[in-house]
C-alpha cells in the first residue's frame, strides 16, 4: 500500500466503519472518540498514549483496543511509518452483541488491556475486515462481527459470562433451514434467522454451528449453489442462475461454485445442457 493512502468504508446494516491506511509522518493529538477502535498493525510500528501519559508499541500482528471516551494520542515509531487495519463499532451495536451474548441489558464491555498479542484474534479481525471491504453476504459479516466481539469479550472485558448449555432444539434449526429455502434470494441477516427461531443471534449462531457443523452462512452458501446448479441444469443462463439464487456477484458466484463443484458455472453448462 503507497503511504499517506487511507481508504475507509461503513456498513450502514451493522453500523461499523473500517479503516485501512499507511500512515508516515503523521501524528494524531491527543483526542477520543465515541466509539471503540479496534485495530491491527499489519506492517511497521505504531505507538500511541493512552490513560494519562502512559506510551504503547504496537508491532506487526499486535492488536490495540480504545474504549469510547478515553484520550490517546498516535503515530509512527519510526519514520518508515505504519500499516493499519482498524474497525470501529459503535456503542449500541456492541451493547446490543453484549446483550445477545450475556441475556442482560445496558452492559457495555471495558477492555482494560489496550495492547494485546493474539494470533486467532487478529485473523478474526483481518477477515471480517476483507468481509466488509468487500461488501460480502450480510449473513456472513453479521455472524463475523458477533464472534469477534465475543472474542473480546470472553478474553479481555470486565463482563460475566456463562458457558452455553445446548437443549434439544432440533425444531428450530429445521425452521432456520426452512426459512432460508424459501429466501435464497433475499438478503438474509443472522437477525432474521435469530427472529424467526426466537433465539438471540449469539445463541442462535453457536447452537447452529454446534449441530450442523457449519456455519449459518456456510449451509446458506451450499444451498444457494446446489439450488444454482438445478437451474443451470435446467437450462437458465448463468447470471439468472447466479441472481435467482441470491448472487449479486457473477465473479463470487463463479468462484464459489468452482469451490464446490471444482469446475465453472459456464463449463458445468457446457456438461449438462
């Protein structure tokens, strides 16, 4: 990435920016902001103030956490500068994961470790980050930022939490996989699911991923491609396909489908019709 480029983008559906940057030469004065910031230096050395005058150096891999409201300052350790992925939820948000995950209201999480070293937490971080950018699945981004969050939570928040205890609630992931056969085509959120079986999201995304083995978003996916591959067997094109089954993307559905089938939409046509 050439330095002094920022690129930043919000997701309107979950309220959350991101940030990619390098930043070199730049100092941020000492501010806050009303949101968390959770961010991930992915080259160079970064420091930063934060609780009076206390100094921090976060290295390639190391992951900061500010809470809303507290002053820091920030820049480059040195004058090769910084590469920086961040993420910024805002409290209600956060308030409402919380909720899902704890069963209780108006709890917000304080981390009170800013500098952490965390291999799997900074690959959640990444991958959410490449999530958004790209304006994938909000099934797969919503469940994507309840983890990470979770994450956090479990490992470095003042909250208390309880482990989950599964019951027998076959019923509800049968009316989850219902639900999805009949909205392959819409925009199907981890909300919805969660609504529609009268669980929180939290509780929802564990207990589906616990007796499926997959994800919500992953048995999503492999139904939207198998109910893609009927339609191309049945001669519909492969953007109709591809948009009938709830692709707005032809290069992602191409990629997909070539994942799951380990050939093309457009030679698995060639095969069939």
């Amino acid at each position: 990435m050439q330095s002094g480029v920022v690129n930043l983008y919000r997701d309107s559906q979950l309220d959350i920016e991101t940030l990619h940057g390098y930043f070199v030469g730049q100092a941020f004065s000492r501010h806050m902001h009303d949101y968390y910031v959770i961010g991930l230096i992915h080259k160079g050395l970064q420091t930063f103030r934060y609780r009076g005058n206390t100094r921090y150096v976060t290295p390639p891999g190391g992951l900061l956490f500010l809470n809303p409201g507290e002053a820091h300052t920030g820049e480059a350790a040195n004058e090769e500068g910084f590469e920086y992925y961040a993420l910024y939820p805002r409290v209600a948000p956060v308030r409402a994961i919380v909720s899902d995950i704890t069963g209780r209201d108006n709890e917000l999480p304080l981390f009170n470790n800013v500098r952490v070293d965390d291999a799997a937490l900074a690959k959640q971080l990444r991958e959410l980050h490449i999530c958004l950018r790209n304006n994938r699945a909000p099934l797969q981004s919503e469940s994507m930022l309840i983890c990470l969050i979770s994450s956090m939570v479990k490992k470095y928040a003042d909250i208390r939490l309880t482990e989950l205890r599964f019951g027998k609630e076959n019923r509800a992931i049968e009316t989850a996989k219902a639900y999805i056969q009949g909205n392959l085509a819409k925009s199907i959120t981890l909300t919805d699911l969660a609504q529609a079986t009268g669980f929180s999201r939290y509780y929802f995304l564990r207990l589906f991923t616990h007796v499926m083995g997959m994800t919500p978003h992953t048995y999503l996916e492999s139904v939207r491609l198998m109910q893609a591959k009927e339609l191309i067997k049945q001669g519909l094109g492969l953007r109709d396909s591809a948009y009938a089954t709830g692709f707005s993307d032809q290069s992602h559905f191409t990629n997909r489908f070539k994942q799951y089938l380990g050939i093309t939409p457009g030679l698995y046509a060639k095969g069939v019709q």
